[in-house]
C-alpha cells in the first residue's frame, strides 16, 4: 500500500484533488473519488491486520491498491481534461476580443 499511499499524497501536494476552481459538477465528482480513496485506506489498514491466510490478504490488499492508484489516475485525468478546456475557452475569448478589436 506504500505506492499508493505515496501516490495519493503526491497528488494532494499536486493538487489534484483541489477543487476550489472547478465547475460544480467536476468538484463534487472528485470529492466523491477522494471520498472512495479514504474509505478504501481504511479498508486496506483494517484489513491488513487481520488477516491469517497470506494468499487471501494479499489478493484483496492488491484489489484495493489497484483500486485507490485508478481512482489516483482517473481524476489527475478529469483535472487535466478541465484545464484543457478552460484553455480552449480563455483561448476562443481571447480571440473573440481580437475579432471585435478589428471591427472597430
């Protein structure tokens, strides 16, 4: 679980789950996602402890590392897909401006 957790807290310091400049919809998606990577740490510490079969622990501990790095991943995805759209749009209004200062 160490990469992962490695994986998380880098994406905090990266702000990957930083929601304060995003679209409404976005921000509760991603908080959703951090919710699900909390819930599923805690589920791999609880889990960790106590197990007796090495085989089953280590197969459904494997699953929920799978499972936090995806999530990791899909919003670092959502917020590189946000800031490319907020560039297109600063992008075609920034032209616009231009287009109506030819006008004038």
């Amino acid at each position: 679980m160490a990469e992962n957790h490695y994986a998380y807290a880098k994406a905090l310091r990266d702000g990957v789950f930083d929601t304060d400049e995003l679209p409404t919809s976005l921000a509760q998606e991603i908080i959703n996602y951090e919710r699900a990577v909390i819930g599923l740490s805690s589920a791999y510490n609880a889990l960790d402890a106590h197990f007796t079969n090495e085989d089953d622990a280590s197969d459904v501990l494997t699953n929920i590392d799978e499972l936090i790095c995806g999530i990791v991943h899909e919003v670092t995805k959502l917020q590189e897909q946000n800031s490319e759209s907020a560039s297109c749009r600063a992008q075609s209004h920034t032209e616009y401006r231009r287009e109506l200062a030819e006008c004038v």
